[in-house]
C-alpha cells in the first residue's frame, strides 16, 4: 500500500477532463450500472482497497488547495 503523495501522471490528467460529456452519456445508456457509487458490494476488496489508498495519499493538487 502507497503512503503519502501520489506521483503526478500529465497523461491520466488529461485523460480524465478530455472525457466528454457525449461519451459518458453514451455509456451511462449502454452500460447498466455505468457511472454510480454504489458499487462496492461487487467488489469489496476493491473497495477497501480504495477506501484506503484515498485516505492514506495525496496530490499535488490537494497540497495547492
């Protein structure tokens, strides 16, 4: 498990805010279950592992918040 700041990726970054609306929209049409949270129950090593990772690291953007 990963302590402290997360390393910054310039390509996932931009990936995630070039993700355009049709597209998600598209998908939450298709995909049932696409884009909620209520998913853990699925998955609930995942989710702990998540529940974890994101308490535990930071970014470099939280830092300049």
């Amino acid at each position: 498990m990963k302590y402290g700041m997360r390393t910054p990726s310039f390509k996932k970054s931009m990936a995630a805010r070039t993700t355009g609306k049709m597209k998600r929209s598209v998908k939450r049409a298709l995909i049932p279950g696409y884009g909620t949270r209520a998913r853990g129950w699925a998955h609930p090593k995942k989710k702990l592992y998540n529940k974890v990772y994101h308490r535990t690291t930071f970014s470099i953007m939280d830092l300049l918040k």
